[in-house]
C-alpha cells in the first residue's frame, strides 16, 4: 500500500513538472506591430495580389500557379495579423502564467483522483484490501454456479426422467459457456421424454446448427421438423425451418414459412420488421432466379438473415 501512494506521488509530480515549468518559463517580449505597418503590409499584399492576377491573365502564369502564390500570400498576411493580436494580448494585461501554474498545481492531483475513483478501480483500488472481499464474492459465485450445476447433473443421474431438469442443466452449461456440454444435456431431455417438448427440440437443433458451424440441414433439421409436427405456429421452429431452407435456396419454403411467422407478430415491432425485410430479400432473389420474370433484376439492399 505504501508503495502504491509513493508512486502515485512520483507520477503526480512528474506531470505537474511537464505543466509548471514551461509556465514559468520566461519568454523574450516582442516587440508589437504598429497600426501603421500593419496598414503598409496589407497595401504590399493588395498589390502583390494585383500583379499575380494580371500575370494570370496575360498567361504568364497558369492558374494552378496563381492559385498557390496567393495563398502563400494569404498566409503571410495572416500570420501578420495574429502576431499583431497575440502582441496586444501580451501587452495590454498582467501575465496569467502564475494563476494558470498555481491552478495546475491544485487541480492536477485532484483531477487525478476523481478520474481514478470514477474510471478506475475506485476505493477498492485505493485500499487493495477492501478489494479482496468482492474478489472473493466473484469467485464464490463462479463456484456457486458449477457446485450448483454438478449437483443438478448427480441429481438427474439417480433420477434421468427429467425432461425439464435436462433442459436446465442444458441453459446451465451455455450459461457456463460450454455449449457441446449442453448439447449433450438437451440430448438427454429428449431422450428421457422432451421429444414432445417443442421448446427442448428447437433449442436442441439451435446448439447443434451452431456446433456444425451454422449448417442446421446436417443434424438440426430433424428436430425443427419434429417441433413444427407437434406446434405447427411455433415461432422459434418456424425461424429455424425458413432459415435452414435460406440457406439452401429454398425460397419457396422459406416463405412460406416467414410469411407463418410474419402474422404472429405484433407489427412494427423490431422482429416484425426484421421478417419482413428477410421476406423482401426473399422474393427479390426468387424473382432474381426465374428466368421468366420481368424485370428480374433487381437491387436488394435489405437485411440477410443472420447466422445462428
């Protein structure tokens, strides 16, 4: 803890150091630039500015070059005038340089404070043992988690005719990010009677469209199909089912199983607009593949359904 304050300090003086001296730094006056020159400089520029313009017109110079004199000319001139005012600043008030490196001086370290206890580790950070108890508290409710889930799974082993218990199990391991262990549990609740559950076999045939690396035709298929046989509005099947169909081109099935779902939702919701640019995309790439069709290319600029 110690050693914690000493570096803070050390850290904290060398940012001031970087602030105070160059405050304190003195500078050589400069000498102001009267009314009268600057009124010259300005004449000087009007007329440097005539003769580029009348050589641009007798084609002495081209544009390009015209163009590039001028606002080097421009830029002398502003230069000028801002020397001028910094000049008048300069002479016509007291140098702030001491309230600004006095101010610096007591508003850095408290700055540095507030900024660690809002975006840093806070108090805790300040005293590492008041940490310790909220470390502690994490990793107990890490450990929480996985005895609870070990149990949960030693409890379904003496007793497996638990369709719902499996399923726990299942949102337990994804909640753990293990999701070939929950796989294996949902596996199980549809061998132990969720066959006819189709909530247990939509997310069943999610896990493994994920597990195949987005590709829900290989082994998720079959399930999606089960649970649209026991719950034909099923709204999860019925997502599954056209995407699976999307991605084999399918468009046919694929609206007709959208446009199934289209009507169980309340419109202007974010889902019901998310179908119904699916459904656009949809019939823009049948159209696009009958060779029949008017007008059968056309521009899609709609949402792709999103991969599992």
């Amino acid at each position: 803890m110690t050693l914690f304050w000493i570096l803070a300090a050390v850290l904290t003086v060398a940012a001031l150091l970087f602030l105070f001296l160059p405050l304190l730094r003195a500078r050589a006056p400069r000498a102001p630039v009267s009314t009268e020159a600057m009124d010259a400089r300005v004449s000087v520029y009007r007329s440097q500015l005539a003769d580029l313009e009348s050589d641009r017109d007798s084609g002495v110079i081209s544009e390009d070059q015209f163009n590039t004199a001028r606002v080097d000319l421009q830029r002398s001139l502003l230069e000028t005038s801002e020397r001028q005012a910094a000049t008048r600043t300069e002479y016509g008030g007291r140098s702030l340089r001491w309230p600004a490196a006095i101010g610096s001086l007591l508003v850095v370290p408290v700055l540095a404070v507030l900024i660690y206890q809002g975006y840093g580790a806070g108090a805790s950070g300040l005293d590492p043992q008041a940490r310790a108890p909220q470390q502690a508290a994490g990793e107990q409710m890490d450990g929480g988690v996985e005895a609870a889930v070990m149990a949960l799974s030693a409890r379904l082993e003496d007793n497996p005719d638990d369709p719902e218990g499996w399923a726990l199990l299942g949102r337990s391991f994804l909640f753990l990010d293990e999701p070939r262990a929950a796989a294996g549990a949902y596996a199980q609740a549809l061998r132990h009677g969720g066959d006819q559950d189709p909530d247990i076999l939509t997310t069943y045939a999610d896990l493994l469209g994920s597990l195949d690396g987005g590709d829900l035709s290989a082994r998720a298929l079959p399930f999606v199909d089960r649970a649209l046989e026991i719950e034909p509005d099923h709204a999860n099947a019925l997502w599954l089912a056209g995407l699976a169909a999307f991605r084999t081109s399918d468009y046919e099935t694929t609206q007709e199983h959208w446009q199934r779902l289209e009507r169980q939702l309340e419109p202007g919701t974010e889902e019901a607009q998310l179908i119904r640019s699916n459904l656009e995309e949809v019939r823009s790439r049948m159209n696009n593949a009958d060779p029949n069709r008017e007008n059968a290319e056309t521009e899609s600029t709609v949402t792709v359904p999103p991969q599992n």
